[in-house]
C-alpha cells in the first residue's frame, strides 16, 4: 500500500457515520500526488466518514437536515448538540443515498459525487501548472480551502469562506465590487430542511455610503443605515455593540467595500433564516441553545419603505396605525391611508419657495427646516462637503434638497427628492432636519396658541372637578354622618317587643352564614348532579342539609317557619332563648367528636359501596367516587403491558391519572392484587398469594384488617380510615404525584415532618418519579420552588397575601379560590373551586414545566389556562446573583444589574452570558449614614430562603432596621397583598437571586445604595419630575383661582337667595289631571313651592341625607286630599280607608267588582292585602323585610302576623280614632322622623 493511503488512513475518521454530534479530534488532510495513481482507497473520503478541524470546533462530512433524507457534505459546528450546519457543498444536488463520498479529482478540483461517479459538486476553479500536490484542509475559522503545492509554497486555490451561505462567521467577508460585478453575500436555505438557495439574500451596498441590506428577489426588504466609519446609523444601540466585536469595514468610495468582524468565540455567528430575519448569535452553555440578541428586521417599520414616501413608521406594540406623516405633509390618499395601506406616503401642504411660480417675490420668506430626534435617515442620502454650520444654507441653495442631516463620522449629508424608509426610534437615533416652506411654521405659531390655551382650559376644568370632588367628597362625609345619626335614633326608638320571628329576624339579620368547606361537602363539592340552574347571582345548588319546622305560640297564636340548613344561626339562637317554645328540634351527633373521618369523606356523602374498599380489590376491577367522577384501580399507558395502581378522571375520555401507588414498581401482568395487610395497610401485591410485595400506605399504627375501609371521595382523595372511631390513618391527597388537585394541600407539617410535594414523572409513558419537584421550601420565608434534580428551576415566589409572587396572572376569588395557611403547626397550600362544572388539575410536567389544565367537554380535551416558565425571565436566578431580568421593556437585553451594583464579567454580561451575575460597584462605600434606598417598582422580590422575616412591624420600621445594619442590602413587605394592607418585613443581607420586573403587577423592592448612586438614580427622572412640577404649579394656580371664584359666587348666591317665603296652598299644587294619576305615581312640584315650603331650606328643616341628596321636612297644612278616579276601577282613594275596610272585616270591597270571582282567587288576594299592610305598621321595628316577604308570599303561609295601624296616614297616633282622613290631627309618623300626606295611586 503506498504511503498516501498510509496517510489517509491516519488522518480519516471511520468512526462517526452521520451523525454531527460526536465528537473526534482528527486533523484532515486529502493529499493526491500527481505520480501515484488517483484510487477510491487513497483519495477518496466517504458518507461514514468525518474530519474535525484542529480544535474541534467544526466537522466536515455528509449529513441529512431535520426531516429529510437528502445527504449532502458540508461543515457543521461540532460540539454542540442542535444541528447547526454553517456551509453546505453540494447545496442543489443532494444524494439520494449513503453512497456519497468526497475526493480530488484528477485535475486538482475538490469534488462531491455519488457510487455511480455522477458529480454532484465541483470546486471548478482553474489549477495552475506550477502545482504538483493538492490538498484540502478545514480550518480552526470553519473555512475549508483548497490548497496547491508549489515550488515557492502552498496556494490556496479555493475556500468556502470566498462562497458564504446563510451563516456569517468570525473572519468571513461580506464584500461588493462594482467594478467587477463580484459580491460576496449571504444566500438563505429555501426552507430550515432544504439547504438549496432561498429567495432572500443578506450584502453590502457601497454606494452612496456603504450599508448592510437584506433583498428578497433583489427587491431592497431591509437596510442598516450608512456607515460612519464606526457603526451603522441606522441600528439603534449599534454603537455600544461595535467595539467589542471589532467589525471593519473599508470602502474606496469608488465601489468597492468589504467588511468582516471578530468575534470573541468562534460559536458566534449571523443568521440569515429563510423567512429573511438576520440573527445574531452565540452559544448559552448553562441552558444548552442558541442565544439570539439581535434579529433584524423584528418590526414592520424595519421592513423597508413601510410608510411610503415622507413619512415616519414608529412601532408601539398594540398602536396602529405605526405610521404618520411627517410635520408638513399629508397623506396622498386619505382612503387608502385610512385602509391601512401606506405604500402611498404623504405630499407636502404648501410647496416650497423655489418649487413656487411667483419665488421671484422678494416679500417672500425662504423655506425652513423642522427637526426631528432619533431617527433612522432616509435612503440615498448625497455626500456634501459642507462643515456642520453650512451644512444648512448648502441645502437651501439646492432646490431640489428636501432633507439635511450631519454625523460627526460621515459630514454633511443632503436628499433630494422622496424621503423614503424613515424610522422614529426610541432610544438612540439620528437628528434630522426636513425642509419646509414658511407658511408651515405660521401654522405652527397659530397651533403653539391653540394648544397652550387648549391646556390652559384644560388645566382650569381639571381644577374645577378637583374643587368639585372635594365638595362632593365633605358632602358624602356629612351624608354618611347624618344617616348614622338617624339610624341610631331609629333603633332607640324601635321596639324591644320579640313578636313573630319573621319582624325579629328585620334586627337579627336575615339568614345565616355558612364556611365554604360546608357549601363544599353538602353539595358534593357544588356536583353539577346537585346544579338546580343559574340566576343574577350565580349558580343555584341542592345540598344534603337538614330542614324541619319550628312552630311558636299557643294554638291560636299563628305559627311561624323557620329553615335552618345543618345548624342554627346566632339569629335563631337568639329567638329560641328569647322565646317560650318547647318544641325546638332533635340535636344530631356534635362534629367536635370522632365519628367520621376527613372531610373528603363527608364528601362522599352517604356510603357507596362502589368507593369502597373493604376487603381487596383485584386487576380488572374499579371503584368509583360516589359522583362517579374519579375511579381507583389498575390501568396501563398506551401500548405498554405494565400495568399499576392509580387513580384518574373516570368521566374523561382522554386517559387522565391523576395519582399512581406503585410508581415506581410496576407490575409486569395482570395478576396483582390490592388488599389490606395484616397490619392494616393497604397494599398492592403482584399476585393473590401475597408473596411479593410492591407497595404499601406503611401506616405505623397496627389495626385489625376488618375494622379498616378505603374511601374514594369525589375530590380524588383515596382515605383510609376505621369507620368505627373515625380515625383517618392515611390518605392520597398527603401523597401525591405528579398532579395538584382541588382541595389538595402543599407544604410540610412542622411536627411530623410530613411533605406534600409534587414529583413529575419520568416520560410521558413512565410515571415513575423524576427530575422534576415541586416543594415548599423550609428556609427562610416560605415559598413554592420547583427543583430539577437539586437544582431550582422556577421560583413560584413567596405569598404576597393572595396569590404566588412569580404568577402574577393567579387568578384570585373567582372559580378558583386560593389559600395559604403559615402557623405553628404547618406551612401550606391549597386551592378550591367554586363551579362544580369547572374540572381543573394543576401537573409538573416532565420536561420541566408546570401547568393547570381545564377540561372543555365541548372539545373534549385539555385547555391550557396556564404554564411555567414560559420565558427567559422565568428560568430561576437566570440574570445570576444581583441582578434582575425586565423582559417587558427591554429591547436589547433582558438582565439589569440592581441599583449600586455592576456586571460580574462585563465582556459576558455583553455577550448575554449573565450567569456570573452583579458585583457592587467598587466606589460604592458600603455602610455610611447617608445611606438611602432606591425603589424598584413591579418587582418580584429576590429568593427569601435567606431572608430574615419579622411580622409584626411595618415597613417603616423595617427600612430604619435596615440602615442600622450594616449586612442588611435591601428590604420589602412580607405580605403586601393582605387585607391589611402591606404588613411584615423581609430584609436580605448577601446576594440576592431571581428577582425580576413584571409589566402590571409585582410589589415595590427597596435596595440599599450609596449617596453617590442614590443621586444618580435621582437625576434619571430630573427632567420628567421638572415637568410634573410645571404642571402641578399651574394646576394649583388655577385651583386658587377657581376657588376664589367658587367662593365669591357662593357668597353672591346666598346672598340673592334670602327672600321671603312665598305663602303657597297645598291644594292648588296637588291638583293633576285624570290621565297623570294614570302615569304617574308620586306628584311633581315646582321650585319655588319647594322653596316655600322648606323655608328656603332651612337647616332647621334638614332631616337628613340620603343615596339622592338631603331630605327636608316642610310646612304642612290640614286638608282633606282625594283623587279624582274612574269611577269603573272603583280602586282605594287611601291607606287609611284600606285599614279602615280591614279592621271592619271588609277588606274584600277593595276588589273590583268587573273581576270575575273564577279569575282569582280570594285567600290569595286577602294574603297580599295583610303583606302589604305588614310592610306599612307605623312602627319600623314592626315591619318586615323583604326576604320575609319573599317567604310569605313564596309559601303556603295563612298564618300571617296581624297588621298594626299604618303609619302612612293622617290618622291618629297610637290609641286615636280611626279613619283615613281626619282633619285636626298631626300627620308625623309615631317616631317624629318622617312626615306622612297621603297621595293615592
């Protein structure tokens, strides 16, 4: 064998076929000499076979894209484990099979062909005749070259840097020749599993001024912006990334240009995916994937020319429209505009001078230029050179110059024409000047008018409503104050008698309260069995309580009815004591007693044998929960023939468990068995003889065998407990899986120890435990975190008083119903839900998220209400120690250093490496008394497994204990969320980990700084706190003045207003006609009679204040009052002639006599007649309330309390005469509160 296949043989590697993720160290090398013959054994390198460049960086072989079967050679990064392939030889002809391999052919060319000798890509350069030996090799960069032997040295004849695809390397060159026509540009896949050439393409243009373009079929899509010498003016923040990466770029201004860039790893790299987003990228060794800090275009302004001609495009997530013309033109098409389609741009309102017919009129002022901040320029700009004082007049003196800007880096530059592709930015941009005809800046003064007077009123109409709200706001004050008043004097003067139990309920409050626990278990846990249907207060359920008769009095004494749900409520406790009945219920079994077991088994209801387990329970049977809605029992998942004990939804089609025994010990047949032991422990055994054991309750507590029952409750709870004493020994819901359940509990007991967390399973058909946890932690203040491995993953956060810190979205008090319990005797967390239809299960999901699903029974699958972590900023302490991520506002980089501290590693922190987090800055003094703190708002607080808690002081004092400790660096509220307010203090005093920023909800988070940086953070919000300032001064300004103004009218206004009474008769302002008694129920009265009648509202008159404004009594006068009514309806003329007619035993002449008697039914009509009256006793304490109401007229109720006199008649007081209308005699209610005159209905 001759000495190059020698050679080959030493070089090549034959161990990797095609896969691109191992790894080998193999120098390459193809070496042909012209003198030995060309053989497949010596030069041929094959589909098996790969080389690594020197450092292991990149490999070069065959490989097949995602999805695809195609073999194609080229080189891909080595090490990392996501396919990422940067160059691809045979691109448009890929193998169909693994026969490819890859040579040199006889005329020195670096070829791809197939088995059958079919080439499917060529070098196809021109070798010189000088070269005698040809190889190739890969270098360190990712650049293969080609190389020829001469008598003077090696030549590169050809390299895959000098032909870029979709990836940009460190050391590559994008470059443009005008000259020659060569351009070396970025080429897109067609597809992400198709590497052949897609439609957009990425390069240089050098001319006016070189810029990085993006075209899609050689139509401009995005541009950078000219080059400055520097950074590219056109991409925001572009400055602050260019030093470290080094990029240069050299333009002859001739046009020709190149650029390349070096990086500080040779991972990182551009992007140009096939949808034409250019990306910038590096590798993320702690999360393993790819990083992307830059992608232009992102925005639809980026897209190029959005906006059309002169005008501006400004993307604000949820704006529309993004565009707007510029100051002085309008757009072309206002329908077209309007529709969304911008394509057209805008034209200007007023020409220019020199475009005006008559600018030889030296009256006529020249043009102007308006300014415009932090933009992107327009394309094609001209290179003027004029310095930056006469870069101005340079553009006045062209006519044809619409536009100006200067950059230190480039000079003067000018447009002509169209004004295409402008960008506003929002944080660094250019400053630009556009030209504009003079009759556009008299506008401008005339609108600078408008506007500041527009502000003015406004601010005066402000203060006006201010000055209003505080009125109103002394007037609620007083209101309130008056009502409080007259409730007292109504209670003092109400009655003390007891009487029916249905006017003393009007005092004892109405209906009893009840926990929700309660609710829960006598409505199954609100079972959509137990749903009666829906009204304006939500849905209306049938529970198991108890309802009996309470009856009061002697035989002649009406009896009374009272419903009592379980217990009886303080109210009827009351009555009972103040009452002399005997006939009072049977009591039922005290709860305070070990009769039964946990509440889940109340539950459950009555006993069901189906939920039951009593002796053993055999593969192939299932118990189901009372409700039908959990069965318990053996199953598989899909195709696997193992087979465990679990408990899932049984009313679901999709398979869902939702608890599982033996998890990790599956049964490998059907023969298994689960039964009690002799101990008392309910046991899984892998066959009926008992002598293999796979998983037991392991209750240490030994008890005989028939005495233990197994209960399956409807929440999901399997419950073992003796039925006997009631004792629970066990349950599922102290032992659960990998799902949280309703009514489920998660934390730890302090005295036994005993912790409840969630454990994921291993793989989506593996339940046994994995990775990851969900766990109370111990340390510190509690709080949720879920572990992958030992490892914190996710941080639910601390309770703020509602709900997790880390889930903002948690949704507090309606379906679901959140509780924390933090005590001497256990930290822990559960939740409910309050629509029984709702079924909802909280998972940790195995690959490392967790989830609360929902079932939509209309679909019949699982909704997604929500998951974790679901972006960078959820990944625990993913800014590292003292730093905080803000992924809501952020646009470049997501992680910010806290106030006083600074990047770890700055060139990581750069590279969006933040792992090494924050260091305190090193000037920062670390303890001196003018020490402050700077508050970040919206924050979720740093881990607490390490901070000190004490709750029972305020935030106040928590900040001045902290400046009194050196160590303490920041601090915040315990419980901010609380009905209390914000309550407790958590102070941290080393690094502070996983704290970040949310868009609309967090709490406020005080670090502890120095004078120097306290004042810098200060001077941040100068400007705008100026400006707050101005306003305010000129709102108290007008506030003084409109209240000056309020006053004097005021004062002008009693003054005028204190005439004399005007005599008026009652008589002639009762008077209304036949057809308004019809329509309308209570009379209306002119001012000034009103005014008469109060006395000009006199003080003296006030009774009171009500929900529609004060209430006054006024001057009465007796007469007799009547309504003149159709003499057919034959209807009551008044409430006193109603109560005459009933103490008289006529009652009956109230109805009328056109009614048929077969139409109605009397009893009925004399119930309302007695309710109504009920409703009117003159006597308030006498009256019922509506809910008794509710009940009389609702039931079969005809002993009815008997009806006192009425208290809306001129009658008598108590012991007078009766009668409606009795002249002489006071119509003020027996209370002296309210004044009575009857009007008729």
């Amino acid at each position: 064998m001759s000495s190059c296949c020698l050679l080959l043989r030493d070089l090549v590697s034959k161990r990797l076929p095609s896969s691109i993720s191992s790894l080998q160290n193999v120098k390459l090398s193809l070496i042909v000499t012209p003198c030995m013959p060309l053989s497949h054994t010596c030069s041929e390198f094959r589909d098996s076979e790969t080389v690594v460049s020197n450092h292991s960086t990149f490999r070069f072989g065959f490989f097949s894209p995602v999805n695809s079967t195609g073999r194609y050679a080229g080189i891909w990064f080595n090490n990392i484990p996501v396919q990422t392939v940067v160059w691809v030889a045979n691109s448009n002809s890929p193998i169909n099979d693994s026969s490819g391999m890859v040579s040199i052919s006889k005329e020195g060319n670096l070829v791809v062909m197939d088995g059958r000798g079919q080439v499917h890509w060529s070098t196809n350069v021109l070798v010189p005749v000088a070269a005698n030996t040809f190889y190739a090799r890969l270098l360190n960069t990712g650049n293969l070259v080609l190389l020829g032997t001469t008598n003077t040295g090696d030549e590169i004849l050809w390299e895959s840097f000098e032909h870029p695809q979709n990836i940009y390397l460190p050391t590559m060159r994008l470059a443009t020749d005008t000259k020659t026509g060569r351009s070396l540009k970025l080429r897109s896949w067609k597809s992400p599993f198709d590497p052949s050439p897609g439609r957009y393409s990425a390069g240089l243009i050098p001319l006016p001024f070189p810029e990085l373009v993006v075209w899609k079929d050689d139509l401009l899509m995005w541009r950078s912006g000219p080059w400055n010498g520097q950074y590219f003016i056109g991409l925001p923040n572009m400055d602050y990334r260019i030093n470290l990466f080094e990029l240069t770029l050299s333009s002859d201004n001739r046009g020709s240009v190149s650029m390349s860039y070096a990086g500080n790893t040779l991972l990182y790299h551009f992007l140009l995916d096939s949808e034409g987003s250019v990306f910038q990228r590096d590798w993320n060794v702690a999360i393993q994937e790819w990083k992307t800090w830059l992608k232009v275009p992102s925005t639809k302004c980026d897209t190029y020319a959005t906006c059309g001609q002169f005008a501006s495009c400004r993307f604000n997530p949820g704006s529309t429209p993004p565009c707007m013309c510029i100051r002085g033109f309008k757009p072309q098409s206002y329908a077209e505009w309007n529709n969304g389609n911008w394509t057209q741009g805008c034209v200007r309102k007023a020409p220019l001078q020199c475009e005006s017919r008559d600018n030889n009129d030296g009256s006529r002022k020249s043009d102007g230029f308006v300014r415009v901040q932090k933009m992107k320029v327009p394309h094609n700009p001209q290179r003027s050179g004029a310095n930056e004082q006469d870069c101005p007049e340079s553009c006045l003196k062209n006519c044809s110059c619409t536009a100006y800007s200067f950059d230190r880096g480039i000079g003067c530059l000018l447009w002509s024409g169209n004004l295409m592709d402008m960008q506003e930015f929002s944080g660094t941009g250019v400053v630009f000047y556009i030209r504009l005809a003079d009759s556009e800046f008299k506008k401008r003064t005339n609108r600078s008018i408008v506007i500041t007077v527009t502000l003015l009123v406004g601010a005066f109409l402000f203060a006006g409503t201010v000055v209003l709200a505080l009125w109103k706001i002394a007037k609620h004050r007083e209101k309130n104050r008056n009502t409080r008043l007259l409730n007292e004097r109504m209670e003092a003067l109400s009655s003390n008698d007891v009487g029916a139990i249905l006017v003393n309920q009007y005092k004892l409050k109405e209906l009893p309260l009840f926990e929700f626990q309660v609710l829960a278990v006598a409505t199954n846990n609100f079972s959509i069995t137990n749903k009666l249907g829906q009204g304006g207060f939500g849905a209306v359920y049938k529970g198991r309580i108890q309802i009996f008769q309470l009856m009061h009095g002697n035989s002649g004494t009406p009896g009374k009815i009272l419903l009592l749900w379980i217990r009886p409520s303080v109210a009827t406790v009351i009555w009972m004591l103040s009452s002399e009945n005997s006939n009072l219920p049977e009591p039922k079994q005290p709860a305070f007693i070990p009769r039964r077991g946990t509440s889940e088994v109340e539950s459950s209801g009555q006993s069901d044998p189906r939920a039951s387990i009593n002796n053993s329970l055999r593969d192939g049977e299932v118990i189901l929960s009372a409700g039908k809605r959990f069965a318990f029992g053996f199953f598989s998942l899909g195709d696997s023939e193992l087979r465990y004990v679990g408990i899932w939804y049984a009313q679901i089609s999709q398979q869902t468990i939702v608890w599982v025994a033996n998890r990790d010990h599956p049964i490998n047949d059907t023969s298994g068995m689960v039964k009690f032991s002799n101990r008392g422990n309910l046991s899984v055994y892998a066959s009926d003889n008992e002598t293999e054991l796979i998983w037991s309750t392991n209750v240490s507590d030994s008890m005989l065998e028939p005495t233990l029952v197994a209960t399956l409750s409807d929440l999901g709870n399997l419950v073992l407990f003796d039925p006997v004493t009631g004792r629970s020994f066990w349950e599922s819901f102290d032992h659960p899986t990998d799902t949280f359940l309703p009514f489920m509990r998660l934390g730890f007991t302090r005295k036994d120890g005993l912790d409840r967390s969630l454990t994921s399973w291993k793989s989506h058909g593996d339940p046994g435990s994995g990775d990851l946890i969900l766990r109370m932690e111990r340390r510190g203040f509690p709080q949720l975190i879920l572990y992958k491995g030992v490892t914190p993953w996710w941080r639910m956060g601390s309770w703020t008083g509602h709900r997790w810190s880390g889930v903002p979205e948690m949704p507090i008090g309606y379906i679901f119903n959140n509780s924390f319990v933090n005590n001497e005797d256990e930290v822990s967390f559960t939740y409910g839900v309050t629509d029984a239809s709702v079924i909802t299960r909280t998972m940790v999901n195995e690959t490392g998220t967790m989830h609360r699903f929902t079932w939509i029974a209309r679909d019949k699958r699982w909704n997604d209400f929500w998951s974790v972590p679901k972006e960078q900023c959820d990944n625990y302490a993913h800014c590292g120690p003292n730093g905080y991520c803000d992924s809501p506002s952020s646009k470049t980089f997501e992680c910010t250093c806290l106030p006083g501290f600074e990047p770890k590693f700055p060139r990581h922190w750069f590279l969006r490496d933040s792992s090494g987090g924050c260091t305190k800055k090193k000037r920062a003094s670390i303890c001196s008394e003018k020490d402050g703190f700077v508050k970040l708002k919206r924050m979720k607080i740093p881990d607490t497994s390490d901070a000190s808690v004490d709750m029972n002081i305020t935030l106040k004092e928590c900040k001045q204990r902290c400046l009194k400790n050196c160590s303490c660096v920041a601090y915040a509220s315990a419980y901010h969320e609380s009905k209390r307010g914000a309550i407790g203090c958590l102070k941290w005093h080393g690094g502070m980990l996983d704290a970040r920023t949310y868009l609309n909800s967090g709490q406020d988070f005080y670090i502890r700084v120095d004078k120097e940086e306290l004042a810098r953070w200060n001077r941040n919000g100068l400007s705008g706190k100026r400006r707050v300032l101005l306003i305010l001064i000129s709102l108290i300004a007008a506030v003084m003045l409109l209240t000056v103004i309020f006053a004097e009218s005021n004062r002008h206004r009693s003054s005028s207003a204190n005439f004399a009474p005007v005599p008026f008769d009652f008589d002639e302002s009762f008077r209304f006609e036949q057809d308004k008694a019809r329509n309308r129920e209570l009379p209306l009265f002119d001012l000034n009679t009103i005014v008469a009648a109060t006395n000009n509202f006199s003080s003296q008159n006030k009774l009171g204040a009500g929900g529609f404004g004060p209430v006054y009594k006024v001057m009465k006068r007796q007469y007799p009052f009547f309504i003149n009514t159709p003499p057919r309806e034959n209807t009551i003329k008044f409430i006193g002639h109603i109560w005459d007619l009933w103490e008289n035993g006529e009652a009956t002449e109230i109805i009328d006599n056109l009614m048929d008697q077969e139409t109605y039914d009397e009893r009925e009509v004399m119930k309302c007649i007695q309710i109504g009256l009920l409703c009117v006793q003159e006597n308030a304490s006498d009256r019922v309330d509506m809910s008794s109401v509710v009940i009389m007229l609702g039931h079969n109720a005809t002993n009815l309390p008997n009806p006192k006199h009425p208290a809306f008649t001129s009658a008598r007081r108590r012991g007078g005469e009766n009668g409606a209308c009795l002249k002489g005699q006071t119509g003020i209610s027996v209370n002296d509160v309210t004044f009575s005159d009857i009007q008729g209905r």
